[in-house]
C-alpha cells in the first residue's frame, strides 16, 4: 500500500509539489538558522571571552559593584599571587591580568608643545611577553594596519580612526595623563607602535588604546595588580559547568565575605547577558522548529483541504468499494509522512549546503554595524555556520510533524462523507 | 455464502427528509435475486433504482423493513461491517468509471486486491486475469487518459470484477458509451456472468442494456411494478 501511495505522490505533482516544497524549504531553513546558531553562538562565545569577559571573570567583589565606572581604587592589588594559585589550582587553565582605565591623551607637535588632546579608554594586557595569548585573544596581531606589534611596556597601539583624527604616526611619542590607584596624578610617554582595525565598532572607537599590562602598572601605581582577571581553557572550549566549578572554588577559597577587596569570580555567562543568551540560543533550535511547524501546519493544512476537493472522487471511489473511513484517513496520514519525509530530505540536503558554504566561506558583516552589541558581547565579523549534529535531524521535527498535523485536521473531512452519496457524487 | 439467495429485502422503505417532509424513495420492496443472475432494475428517473443500488450495496441503510445481502442485515451492520461486506464481496460499476488518473490500468485494476492484502504475486496473476477477460491485456500499462470511454469502462469492469465478488452493482454502466461499445461491455458482462457465476444488478434507462437482462425489475415511484423473467 505504501508503496501505491508512493507512487501516486511521485507522479502527481499539483498533489505533492506544493507540499514538498512547503517542506522543503521550511526544512532548509531550520537547518540553516541550527547550522547558524551552532557556528554563530561558539564563535560569539569565543570573540567576547577572548576580548572581554573570559571563560572565567575575577574581580575585587567592590570592582564588580561599580564595573560600569571603571574604579581603580577596586583593583586586585595582588593579582600576580591570585594568577600563581589559580594556574596551581587549574592546570587545564591559563589566567590573564587585564586592566582598564581611563585617561587624558596629550599629543605634542615638533617642538613638544601641546598641539592637541584627548581622552581614551586603554585596555592593558600582556601584550610584550613572547609567547602570550593576549595579541591574538585581542585581535591586535591580525589587525595591525601600520607599524608593529609593541614590544616595549610603553609602547602602545592605537585604532586607526585616532591616529588619523589626530595625525599620529608611527613611533611619534605621546603623553598620557591618568590617576593611580591612589588617587594622585600620574604621567608617562608612551610611543606609538601600531595602529590596528578591528572592525568592531567598540574597539575602533576614536579613544581605543592598547597598552602593556606592566606599562600600565607602572603607570597606575598597582604593582602586582589589575583590575580583572581572565581564565580560559586552554582547549578554548567553554562550558557552563567546567567554568562552573572553578568559580565555586574561586569564591569559596579565596573570596571573604563583605571585603570589597576580595576577589570573587563569574562564569562567561554570568557577566553581561550572555546567560540570558545562551539559553535563548539553546532554546532557538527548537523556537525555529515550533515555528515552522505552526506556518508549514497551517500551509499544508489549507493544502490537504484544497487536495481532498481535488480528489474527492478518488477518496469517493475508495469508499464505494470498500475501504474503511479509517483506513482511508490512515492512508492520507501516511502519504503526508511520505511527503514530509521527501519534503525533509530534500530540505536537509539543501539546509546542510547552505550551512557548509556558511562554514567555509562565511558572511562578512562588518560593514552592517551589528558586530558589537554594546553590551560586551561581540559578534564575529565574518559569520560562519557550522555542520552540527542536528542540522541532520533537526529539520525532520518541523517536516514530519507539520505535514502530518495538516492531513490530521485536514482529513477529519472523510468522516463527514455519506456513503448513502457515493452513486450520485461519482457519477457528476 | 452457497445460499441461493444472494439478496433479499422485506418491506424495505427508505425515506429521506426534504424540508419539513418526508420524501419515500423505496415503498415496501421485496425482492429476492438468486446468484448468477442477470438483472436490471429499470424505471424512469426518480424512481428509486439508484437508492435501491445504495441499500443493497451497503451504502445506504433502510428506515425500515430488512435488507439481507449475502447473509448479511445491511440495517444492523456497522460503517467497517459494511465497507468490509463491500471489499470483499461487492463490486461497483459506475456511469461516469472513476478510474483513479495517475495510475496504470493494471494499478487500477489491482487497487481492491491491495485492499484485501493479497500478495505481490497473487496481485499480478488476478491483475492478469481480470485484464484479459475484459480484453485489455496489451493496455494494461496505459493511464487512464490514454484510453477511449468504452476501454475506460472496461477497466472499470476488469476492477469491480478482480476479485470475482459475488455480486456487481451498475448503475447506467452504458450512459456515456456510444452503440458499438455499449454492446461489447454488455457483453463482456454477460460473459463473467456465465463463465464466473457473478451476479449483475442493474440500475438502468437504456433500452441496449434492458435487452441484454434475464431478468427486468420495474420500478415505479419507489415500488415494484413488474418482475418479468425471460
């Protein structure tokens, strides 16, 4: 029978063209938005732990408080010691001292005068240390747009928007005016190694600078400190639960409780929105499913509705010679699987493609603005899918249900038929 | 099913409700067709042939009086007691074919077996039969549109008779066909009537077929006005 039913689909296309293209595309578009979510959601992950919030976040309980202000007074004065027992403690782990300030940058003209001024918002991290993550974690290695790498404490990089706003060049000397941790001002010159361009508007910013953590310590009075701590995996992988149990020892062992100069720790997605994110995005596979379930529901419904006019005399006829209302009804839910499963098929293969060409080539949106959320949450510039597991299952939720439910509500209509009619109704 | 009689109705009344009344179709019919006959029930229109088709064929249900089919009481069967009565022992012939346009000839044909589960092999072998004694062996991978009305019939016959019922059920089988055609299905017809024991009833206007019946039932307003043997 299943295969008379199939036949029957194959070879009447306005029977099932319409519904397996429904499915189809429906289909494709599932795997397309999982294959998405599955490269976009890893990538984002990765970009924002790398540039601001780590796999795991330290901070002086006081700093976290008050983080929108940047208070260098909350700094962790003994953060160097904090990385020693926490790389002791997490071998799988590597901690970076990072720290943010904010200051005045005075740019002076041939003869050392004053010729313009600016403030900035500098990020310092081990940026001299041969062999250190944090160039790339940063993106400052393959952004650099003229100069080099810094490869003294105080030299900086800046964005190429502020080096052109204000006619710097490579190796010219600047001074940046700030305060300490304790409150006094504090000077120092710094040489213009680099201009880099991230691409992301947050950090390309005009007031962007990039400074060596020990320059800056020099320069803040906070030997040894920092005003945040970073862990990563040294696989790269981020889990909720691996980051969950170094911030549980974190907070046990080394925080006190109501020191607002102890530190205390955040998984990834504790810090920002990322939480909130993270179950929207694991929720999103099976958002996109519902929702193509009710639209390709409601399409196929309206189609089984106009097929079962079209075919009223075939469905007459089968009655008339003897084939039960229900198994009728039957046949009609397990043509609309047949069609959901071709439908699927086809939709995956297709979904699957689409979301290969994501992952190979990617889709540059730099120039859409949309790479940095405001929030601390960065996206990649380039937006690359990826073939994950479900892209080969997740289309078949949608795909076999929606056409299913359609034949189920659209067929109830066999049992309203009155057989006492067939004669009269097969014969017009 | 070696019973004589094949149908038998007693005082059977079928009445439908036209607005705020009742119109009878069928007044206190009492018949009885043995196996293996050849009859007609033949009658102007509205006379109540078509819904004597419809009670007798299970499709309809008495409002009173009884109606024995092949030992069964259509009145007391259910919707599956009477689609499973019609599967396997009732074929139907209809004016207008029906033949479902996307498949073959022999998948038309095969359609009821595959209702009845048969095999693969048991399928194709009664497929063959039945193609060859309405003569369309060499059709038999045409689709429906490929053939003339009188092939189209013939096929009908060939799907109502695969599964050699014990009864056939036509209603104005010839009303579409031309002379020349009317007579070959009559014929073909009357042949399994002869070669396979199947009972034909009839509901017919058309003086061609009337020739053809050993036995002429008229129907008049809902009754039974005349039986003639030949």
């Amino acid at each position: 029978m299943i295969k008379f039913l199939l036949d029957g689909i194959l070879r009447d296309r306005s029977r099932s063209l319409f519904p397996v293209l429904t499915v189809f595309i429906g289909t494709a578009i599932t795997v397309l938005m999982a294959g998405y979510i599955g490269g976009v959601m890893p990538d984002m992950i990765r970009m924002s732990a790398h540039l601001d919030a780590g796999h795991v976040k330290v901070t002086s309980q006081g700093y976290f408080e008050d983080r929108t202000q940047m208070p260098l007074d909350m700094a962790l004065d003994d953060a160097e010691e904090i990385i020693v027992q926490l790389e002791d403690q997490f071998p799988d782990m590597m901690w970076k001292a990072r720290t943010r300030f904010g200051g005045l940058l005075d740019i002076p003209d041939e003869n050392g005068e004053t010729r313009a001024q600016t403030t900035v918002s500098a990020q310092a991290a081990d940026l001299i240390t041969p062999g250190s993550t944090e160039l790339d974690y940063l993106k400052i290695r393959s952004s650099v747009r003229n100069g080099s790498l810094p490869t003294d404490p105080f030299d900086i990089v800046i964005s190429e928007n502020m080096a052109d706003a204000y006619g710097l060049d490579i190796g010219d000397m600047v001074t940046l005016m700030t305060s300490t941790i304790n409150g006094s001002m504090s000077f120092q010159n710094f040489r213009v190694a680099g201009t880099v361009v991230f691409g992301v508007a947050a950090l390309d910013k005009g007031g962007a600078i990039f400074a060596d953590i020990e320059g800056a310590r020099m320069v803040l009075n906070m030997n040894g400190g920092s005003t945040e701590i970073l862990g990563f995996f040294k696989d790269d992988e981020y889990t909720g639960e691996r980051a969950q149990i170094v911030t549980d020892w974190i907070n046990t062992n080394l925080s006190v409780e109501g020191d607002p100069y102890s530190p205390i720790a955040f998984r990834f997605e504790d810090v920002n929105e990322f939480a909130a994110m993270m179950q929207w995005a694991g929720a999103f596979i099976f958002i996109i499913s519902g929702v193509f379930i009710a639209i390709m529901f409601i399409v196929l419904w309206n189609s089984g509705l106009m097929n079962g006019l079209r075919r009223y005399g075939e469905i007459g006829l089968r009655l008339a010679i003897g084939e039960a209302k229900g198994h009728v009804y039957r046949s009609m839910l397990v043509e609309a699987t047949l069609i959901g499963t071709i439908g699927t098929i086809l939709g995956t293969a297709l979904g699957v493609f689409f979301v290969y060409l994501l992952q190979e080539y990617g889709l540059d949106i730099s120039g859409m603005g949309v790479t940095d959320t405001g929030n601390g949450i960065y996206y990649p510039d380039v937006i690359r899918g990826k073939v994950i597991p479900a892209c080969f299952y997740v289309g078949f939720i949608p795909g076999i249900i929606a056409p299913f439910l359609g034949a189920l509500v659209s067929g109830r209509g066999i049992y309203k038929r009155q057989t006492a009619s067939l004669f009269k109704e097969l014969e017009t | 099913m070696t019973e004589a009689k094949l149908i038998h109705t007693h005082d059977l009344v079928k009445a439908y409700p036209v607005a705020d009344r009742e119109f009878v179709a069928l007044k206190n019919v009492n018949l009885e067709i043995e196996r293996g006959e050849f009859a007609g029930l033949v009658g102007p229109s509205g006379s109540g042939k078509t819904t004597l088709l419809n009670v007798i064929g299970s499709l309809d249900i008495p409002t009173s009086g009884s109606v024995t089919v092949l030992d069964s009481k259509i009145e007391v069967l259910s919707h599956k007691q009477a689609a499973n009565l019609r599967n396997l022992h009732i074929g139907f012939i209809f004016q207008t074919y029906n033949l479902l346009p996307v498949y073959t000839v022999a998948e038309n044909v095969e359609f009821p077996l595959l209702l009845l589960g048969k095999s693969s092999d048991e399928r194709r072998s009664m497929v063959e039969d039945a193609l060859e004694w309405v003569g369309l062996t060499d059709k038999a991978e045409m689709r429906p549109a490929q053939l003339s009305g009188g092939e189209s019939q013939r096929v009908a016959i060939a799907r109502a008779m695969v599964k050699k019922p014990a009864l056939v059920l036509a209603d104005e089988p010839t009303a579409n066909l031309d002379a020349k055609n009317s007579h070959r299905i009559l014929e073909t017809m009357e042949k399994l009537n002869a070669e396979l024991d199947t009972t034909f009833l009839f509901a017919t206007h058309d003086e061609k077929v009337m020739q053809y019946m050993k036995r002429i039932i008229s129907l008049e307003d809902g009754e039974v006005v005349k039986d003639e043997t030949k």
